[in-house]
C-alpha cells in the first residue's frame, strides 16, 4: 500500500486521475520527499506511534470479542485464591534455632604468614579416591609455634578427630543425651535435649511388650498358600477401612529429621503410635503422635538424634520394641537398647589395616565405592541377634551377634549393588533385587561359611530369576510368602506368585504401570506391604501424580483401591511402614521446604 502522497500520486496518475498539481512543483516534491505518512486499516496516520496505537487497540478488541481476556482474568483469580488457601509446609516437629548464637564468638581470621609464625611443615604430597597422603613433619617446638600464633592473633584451628568411614565415632556406645547433642546448635534448642531423656528413658520402655516373642516358623520346605476365595463380606471391610483414611488432619504432618528420609520404622505398640525415621546426614527421629507423656514441651513429640554420619538405610524394630537397629552407608550398625539407654555399635566393616584387626567387620571394607546398601534383621533368630547386609559390591552378609559373634556367610550374589534384601516367611529362601536389573532367590541352605570372611564366597545359583529390564528398586515377600512385589525402573510394579516354589527365569504373574522415576532429587520408591493383613494383602507406595498422592493396591491382583490425597500431602511419598493400629505412616521427600515431612494416616 502507497506511504507517501508521491506514491499515492503515481498511482492515482495509472489509474486515470489527475495529477498535474504536484508535477510542476519541484518544491513540493522535495518537501513530500521528507514526510511519512502511516496507512492501517483504511487510515492514514501522521506518526508510526499512532499507527501502533491502533494496531494495539485492534488486537484488543479481537482478544476481548474471543473472550481469552475474560478466561485469563478467571484463571489469574482461581490462582490466587488456590494459593491464598494452599497449606504450606508443616511448621510442626523439629525448628531451627535462628535466634541462638555460639556460645563463644570465633576470633576473627589472621594470617599466619602475614603475623609471621612458622609453618608448621606439613603437606598435602597426594590426593587418590579422596584420600590424602600427609607428608612432612611438624616443626619443632610445635606447642610453641600454636602459642607464637595465638599471641599474633592469628586464628589457631583444632582439627576435628575423623574416624573411619567418617563415621560419628570410634565405635564407643552414644548416650541418649550426646545422640540428642550431635545433630548441633541449629536444631538443639533449649530443653530439647532433656525432653529426649525423659522420653526414652521413662516413655519409651512403657511401650515395649515384655511378653516372649512369638513363635518362628521353621519349615523345612518351602510353603505354598492355596487361594481361598473372598467372601464380599471381607472384600466390603477392606474397602470400607481404606475409605475411611484421611490425611487432612495437620497433627498427623511433622518434619521428624532436616535432611531427605531414606527409613521409616513404627514401634509394634498396639496401644501408641510412635514412628522413627532415618535422614540423608545421619539423624534418627522418633516422633510420639499421640503425644502421650509429652508434657508441656515445644518438641510436638518429636525428638532428635544422631547416631551416625551419613544415609540411615534402614531402621526397624524387634519383635518386642525394646531394641531400635539403625543401619548407615558409613557400614555400622547401631543398636538402641531400652534398658542400657545407649546407641551401641553391634557391627561395622573396616578395611584390612591392622589397627583393625580382631573387629568383627576387618577386611570387609573393599574402598572407594564401597558402603553397606541394605540391612534387616533374619527373623529366624528369637532374640533378634542376627541381621542381613547387603552391599554396594553385589555381595550379601549374614552377622551373627549372639555369643562372640561371626559372620555365617559372606556370599557374592551379584556384579553390582543389590538394593534390597527379603526373607520368605519359611526361612530359607532370600530375594535381592538391584542393579543387574533383576530379582533373584536363593536357597540360604546352599550358602557355606566362609573360611576368611573378609572374602566373599562365589558361585552360587539363584532358585528362580526374573528379569525386569532396567535396575530393580526393591523386592519384598508378602506376609504370607504367597506374593512377591517388585519395584523396577522399567516404571512397573511386578508381582509374581509363589515364585519361591519355581525354578528358571519367571515371568511376572501381574504387572502394573507405576511412574517410578523419582529423579535426582528424591529417595526411590519401595512398594511396602502392610505386614499384618494377611488374608487381604496390601500394597503402599507413593506416586508421581499430582495433587501428591499416596497409592495403595490389592495385593493379589494388582488393582489400584485407592489414591489418598489431602492437605496434609505437600511432597512425594517414598517409603512407608505400617503398623496394625493404622494402615501405614509414610515418609515424605520431595520439596526442598520441607525435605523430611513425615506423615501419618488417621486411625481406622
């Protein structure tokens, strides 16, 4: 379209019109050669900013008339208002300290050089696997060079004593009162430390169930349950009690420990509830929900502990509730005991230097890249003295605790780590499951003592395999023993049927699509099976979905009966444990508010 009048001109002039005017003045022609005039929309513009003007108000209308500016406005306030209405984070459990300062000031950083006080020559000479060879020696008189330095003013720093594996200590039993001390002036408040006393060692042992442990079974060959149909009486209660669980109760939302959960355990109390949970740094916490014997505290019945340095893999209680077992990745394994009120160190792997020698666990430790996966206690044993370890190596161990101690075997299962580890209610036959991408069984009768434990034995068969095409998460035997549940990252829940009577590579009886990719950020996903409800099998496990959402599915055929959600979810599910008061407490992990939420169902 013509801009200018010369343009215009010449285009009125081919169509016929006249324009003799503008010919014969040469100044009008330089003076319109300067100007620009804007067409749009059938109008002439004197400037490009009305032009623009009009083009804006153009597109107005025409969004106004599709009506996306009425549905962008209504979107914009149902957001608003969703936020205005949207719980955050729990406030409830444990809380920093932001108003707490040290109780000495540090003096302020100097030099050495610049204060002129000699070095004490010592050196970093190597660095492998990140370990550092020290060479030099300290100079003479070294007493003297730190008092010449602190006379200078320069900053004189005491090096805190490292133990092996980093782990919190030398292996030397921890009060309740150091536990409570250990995680630090950020989250020990004034009185915490004495409402963790007097809950373990008043509370605590209230809850423990003094009568003899019930009876093992010892079968000798492996068990096969006949399926019995369900009456829809039964089928009907089950739905019934699934029903009725909530989560929008925000006394049953706590953060229990401030780093991402890995373990969660319930006490086996049928009168209390009391959940403990095991963090990324080390810290064990015990949370009372019911809050019985609590007191005027400000703890909300939660209370904190640090028996270890790194990942808490794993926690679980004994039979009776009078002992608390908490595994790490440093490769220790605590024992909480009611009646000694101490976290002492049952066992623990160490490489083969000889200031070791004579510990249970010499020799085990094979390096870098090495930790203890995986531990639960071998419910064979009627005192709860002996404990399965998986480790980073592929390799299963057996720790015998009574007596003196020993290791009944030290089998290599696998080239890589084996993530989980699970008995069959018979006694003889133990599944893994890792990163080979599949979940074997194996016949414990066939494993051998090991002539030097420190040495993995080899060559053993697996009974059954099954393969699950990517890395497997977890795999773990019903109650019953009928059903096996793995956790693959090929995004399924695999269950398999009475696996542990067959041989060869099985295939799996039912699979069910899970989103199980949890990303970098979040502890993996372990489908758990609430441990008292035989007749009626139960799956937990969390769920990518959005709202937050726990999932919970029939045991025997796979289906979904419920996905619970509410206020009290603001973070992925990734572990759970139950108890038989309530169907499952589970473990949050998701949001970097709130890291190590722990949630409880309410009560059926």
């Amino acid at each position: 379209m013509p801009s200018t009048r010369r343009q215009r001109a010449a285009a009125v002039g081919k169509t016929g019109g006249d324009a003799s005017e503008s010919d014969g003045d040469p100044s009008s022609d330089e003076e319109e050669d300067g100007e620009t005039e804007h067409y749009f929309n059938g109008v002439y513009y004197e400037t490009y900013e009305l032009m623009v003007q009009a083009k804006r108000e153009r597109n107005r209308q025409r969004l106004e008339d599709s009506g996306l500016l009425q549905a962008s406005r209504a979107f914009r306030d149902d957001v608003e208002a969703s936020r205005a209405t949207k719980k955050g984070a729990t406030k409830r459990g444990i809380k920093t300290d932001k108003k707490r300062k040290a109780a000495q000031p540090l003096p302020r950083r100097k030099s050495s050089r610049i204060a002129g006080v000699q070095s004490d020559g010592m050196y970093v000479e190597d660095e492998r696997a990140g370990r550092f060879t020290i060479a030099g020696s300290p100079s003479a008189g070294g007493s003297a060079t730190a008092a010449a330095a602190a006379a200078a003013g320069a900053l004189v720093e005491v090096e805190k004593e490292r133990f092996f594996n980093d782990r919190i200590n030398d292996g030397s039993d921890i009060s309740v009162k150091q536990a409570a001390e250990y995680p630090g002036n950020k989250w020990v408040k004034e009185g915490t430390v004495e409402a963790a006393e007097k809950f373990m060692g008043e509370f605590l042992p209230s809850l423990s169930d003094d009568k003899a442990a019930a009876s093992i079974a010892k079968s000798p060959k492996s068990v096969t349950l006949k399926a019995s149909p369900k009456s829809s009486k039964s089928i009907s209660s089950l739905s019934d009690r699934i029903g009725a669980l909530s989560v929008d109760d925000e006394n049953c939302v706590s953060k229990v420990v401030p780093d991402r959960i890995y373990s969660v355990a319930c006490h086996p109390s049928p009168s209390s509830l009391l959940v403990c949970a095991g963090d990324k740094q080390g810290h064990v916490g015990l949370w009372n929900v019911d809050q019985i014997g609590e007191g005027s505290n400000d703890t909300d019945g939660v209370h904190l502990f640090k028996p270890h340095n790194r990942v808490v893999s794993h926690l679980e209680w004994n039979r009776t509730g009078t002992s608390l077992v908490s595994a790490s990745y440093d490769g220790s394994v605590r024992l909480f005991d009611i009646q000694t009120q101490k976290f002492e160190e049952i066992f623990a792997t160490y490489d083969d230097d000889a200031s070791f020698k004579g510990k249970l666990g010499f020799g085990l430790d094979r390096g870098y890249g090495y930790w203890t996966q995986y531990a639960c206690m071998d419910s064979r044993s009627a005192d709860d003295r002996c404990l399965f370890l998986s480790t980073s190596k592929g390799s299963v161990i057996h720790v015998d605790l009574r007596s003196k101690g020993k290791i009944t075997f030290h089998q290599e299962l696998s080239e890589k780590k084996i993530n989980s580890i699970s008995l069959h209610p018979d006694g003889n036959v133990l599944a893994t499951a890792g990163l080979d991408c599949t979940v074997k069984l194996w016949d414990l009768r066939k494993f051998k003592t090991p002539k030097v434990a420190h040495k993995p034995t080899t060559g053993c068969k697996p009974l059954a395999t099954q393969q699950a095409g990517r890395s497997v998460n977890s795999a773990f035997f019903s109650p019953s023993g009928k059903t096996i549940v793995s956790t693959t990252m090929n995004n399924y829940l695999d269950l398999t049927d009475d696996m542990h009577t067959q041989s060869g590579t099985i295939k799996a009886t039912k699979k069910v699509r899970h989103d199980n990719h949890t990303g970098r950020w979040l502890s993996t996903f372990m489908a758990q099976w609430h441990p008292t409800m035989t007749s009626q099998e139960l799956i937990v496990v969390g769920s990518m979905r959005k709202p937050r959402t726990v999932e919970l599915f029939d045991g025997s055929d796979g289906k979904l009966l419920r996905g619970l959600n509410g206020d009290g979810l603001t973070a992925v599910e990734v572990d759970a444990a139950s108890t038989p008061r309530r169907i499952a407490s589970l473990s949050s992990a998701a949001t970097p508010v709130d890291v190590s939420q722990l949630l409880v169902e309410t009560s059926l």
